[in-house]
C-alpha cells in the first residue's frame, strides 16, 4: 500500500527526506550488518581452522552456507 500525497508531505515535513531516502537508509543498514556478521563468521571460522578446532571441511561447509545466505540476501534486496 503506498502513501497518499498527504502522508508523504507529512512525512517530508517531519523527517526531513523523502520516504525513498528512508528505505534505502534501512537496506544499506541490513546489508552492512549482514556483511558485517558475514566477515565475523567467516573470520571465527578461519581461527577455529588455524588453530586445529575445527577441521576443514566444517570450516567449508559454514563458508559456503554463509556465502549463500549472503548472496540470496542480495538477491531480495536488490529485486
């Protein structure tokens, strides 16, 4: 359901910016914590590998679930 003209001179006149601005202010914060939790799993990961916690292939399979998530994550973001 989109905002009639009156809701969305209402909104500009509160926040300040068009609602299109707010929207992509809240994508880039989803991607970036997504990334951001991306590069901590894949960094812990790594660590775990390194120091023989963890073997390899559990250190594959968690990258390649990642990595997945990731990108389907920018597939409904970006659609």
């Amino acid at each position: 359901m989109s905002m009639s003209p009156a809701q969305v001179a209402a909104f500009e006149i509160a926040s300040g910016y068009a609602p299109a601005d707010s929207a992509t202010l809240w994508l880039a914060l989803v991607t970036t914590l997504a990334l951001l939790w991306c590069a901590w799993v894949l960094w812990s990961g790594y660590r775990g590998w390194a120091t023989g916690a963890l073997s390899f292939g559990a250190f594959g399979g968690s990258a390649a679930r990642v990595l997945l998530a990731w990108l389907v994550l920018l597939f409904f973001i970006l659609s």
